[in-house]
C-alpha cells in the first residue's frame, strides 16, 4: 500500500501544489500502467487509465496487474493488452514477462511500492513516473512530489487523477468516468446481495437487516428473485453468505461458492441491482455500471464510496466515525443506527433508476 493509503483522509494531498509544478513530459511508444495490488484501489485507477487512453489514443496502452485482477482490465476496451503476474512473483520474474512481449515500453505509471514497480526498472522501461513514496521513489526516473496537509476529504479517485495531469492529460472528463454501456434490465427483477465485507466484521451490515430488507421490497415489488454472492477465495465470506442463506431458506440462492472476480463482471450486469455493505463487490458493480445500495459504516463515503451516481451510499454518521477500524471496540453503533426501511427505501429507487437506463 502507498504511504497515502495508509493515512486517515484528513490529510490529503495538496492539488494545487501538484499543479503549479510543471508538466512532465512522456515519451513516445507504449505506455506501461500498473495496477495497484487492491482491487478497490484499483477500481479508483480506471478513470486515469481511460483519460491517459484518450489523450494518447495512439499509443499502445498495457495494464500490468496480478492475475486476480485480469478479467477486470481485459474487458475495458481502452486497454490494449494485460500482463498478468501471480501475487508472489519477483520483480526479476515480472521484468522477464515485460521484456518477453516484445514490446518496447517508453513510458510507465507506478502508483505504490511493489515487486512490479521494481520490474519496470530491471526491463529497463525508459520513463517511470510516480509519486515520490518510501519504497518507491528509487524506483522512478520522473517523480511526482505530493504534498500531504489538512484539508477537506477528498474522494481517493483524485489521487490517480491527479498524477496523470501532471503528465498533460485532461482527466476531469465526463468520458473518464464512462463505464461499458450496461446491458437492458432483466424483465424479472433480480438483486444481489454481497453481505460480507473484505475490510473487517466492523464494515460488514448486521445480518438480520438485510432480511428485513428483502420482507419490505418484496412487499414493494412481485417476484423479486434474491441472490447471494461473496468471495469465493474466503472463508469468512463463505461463512457469511451461508448464515444470511439459512435466515433467508428458500427465499434466497447462495452463489458465494462461485463468485470469483470474474463471474461477478460476467453476471452482475444481468441483474436490477446490488446491496452490498463496504466490500469489493460494490466497486465490482460500480465498475460494470450497476445500480447499488452500499452500506457505509467505519469508512468515510468521501473518500472511499464506489464511482458513480448509480451508486448510493448509506450512512449514519456517529460521534467516532469514521475510524477505520476493521473491528469495533464499542458497540457497532454506526453499523446499528442504519434502518432497514432506509436501505430498502434507497433500493426501491436503485430499482428504478436500472429500468429507466
């Protein structure tokens, strides 16, 4: 994780700084991105992927990311070509998948330390542009120096935006916000439900909620069909998804078994809309472009929400929110104080935004 990530979002970066600073200039010839190694981090990257692709539509555009990550950047048409790399690859084993495309990479983005970060260097990639963090900096022939100092809370997309301003591209577009035109809504409403959050226990919903849920839309709407989904590669998903499927039998059908990264871009654009807590799953469905109810709890909406209006975001904001805290220490109150007539309100709406797109 880069040093920003790991600060509270209270101190973000000085935009105005950033850009009173001269342009760097890029090179000619293919462009080499690498993806953060969080796919929500991720997610907050695509935007500057797609502006730096319409500012340069010439030029090659290669996505370097680790193979979790592939079905996401193979299908942006903006993308050129994804190099895949497996999460416990050496920067010597990643910089011999570079030099093996053949291709001669003038120019690259970095965003955080990572083994792929130190690749670029070994392939001997000519440009490598990136902020000036520890364990990173090295790494770079052309840094960005980013002020961090206490100002209002910045969405995380800015961070990315901003780096690829500096390299002259205009990025505050309406394009670079454009997810793939999202297929018709399905005659038969179908939502998704992702109860289980990557972040911690204390970002997850309580269960019984989404229950109430699914009794007051299906009170609002006929046949509505209900499914689970998670993360197929963690148990505790696993788990929660199983237990919300038991209070919810014969109601609900639990896919959480087979949810990879890849069936999720696949189906969620099959359905009418997600409800999710904080998890990876509601920026898999910003990114396909889905309507989604999200329940925020320990995390800031500001910083962190999923991209896009089609997104609606669930808060109560409580005396010590947010904290970040992957688990409470007091009693869940900003999880608690969200009702489940709120949510289902919101959802009813979501409903309705997915058959008027």
């Amino acid at each position: 994780m880069s040093e920003l990530s790991d600060a509270l979002p209270d101190a973000v970066s000085d935009s105005a700084a950033c850009h009173d600073e001269p342009l760097l200039n890029m090179m000619g010839g293919a462009i080499c991105v690498v993806a953060p190694l969080d796919l929500i981090e991720t997610s907050f990257v695509v935007p500057a992927v797609r502006a730096l692709k319409s500012a340069r539509p010439e030029r090659m555009l290669v996505v370097l990311c680790i193979d979790e990550q592939l079905p996401m950047w193979q299908l942006m048409s903006q993308v050129d070509l994804v190099i895949g790399y497996g999460s416990k690859a050496t920067s010597r084993q990643i910089a011999k998948l570079l030099v093996d495309v053949e291709t001669v990479f003038e120019s690259s983005i970095v965003w955080e330390a990572c083994e792929a970060a130190k690749a670029l260097a070994h392939a001997g990639v000519l440009q490598r542009f990136g902020y000036s963090f520890k364990g990173v900096a090295k790494y770079l022939t052309d840094s960005m120096e980013l002020l961090v100092t206490p100002a209002p809370i910045e969405h995380r997309v800015r961070h990315y935006l901003n780096l690829v301003e500096k390299l002259g591209v205009e990025a505050y577009t309406r394009e670079s916000f454009a997810a793939e035109a999202l297929r018709p809504a399905p005659e038969r409403i179908r939502i998704a439900i992702a109860p289980a959050s990557n972040l911690g226990e204390s970002y997850e919903w309580p269960l019984e909620r989404y229950a109430e849920v699914v009794r007051l839309v299906n009170e609002h709407c006929s046949d509505v069909v209900w499914t689970i989904v998670g993360d197929i590669n963690s148990k505790q998903s696993q788990a929660k998804c199983m237990e919300l499927q038991a209070m919810l039998e014969g109601v609900v059908k639990d896919l959480s078994l087979e949810c990879g990264l890849r069936t999720l871009l696949s189906e969620l654009p099959h359905y009418s809309a997600l409800l999710a807590c904080d998890n990876h799953t509601a920026h898999i469905a910003a990114h396909v472009g889905l309507p989604a109810v999200v329940v925020f709890g320990p995390n800031e909406p500001d910083w962190k929400r999923p991209i896009g209006k089609q997104s609606r975001v669930v808060r109560e904001h409580v005396a010590c929110s947010p904290c970040y805290l992957p688990k409470c220490k007091i009693d869940l109150r900003c999880q608690e104080q969200v009702t489940a007539e709120k949510v289902a309100n919101e959802l009813v709406k979501a409903l309705q935004d997915r058959c008027s797109s």
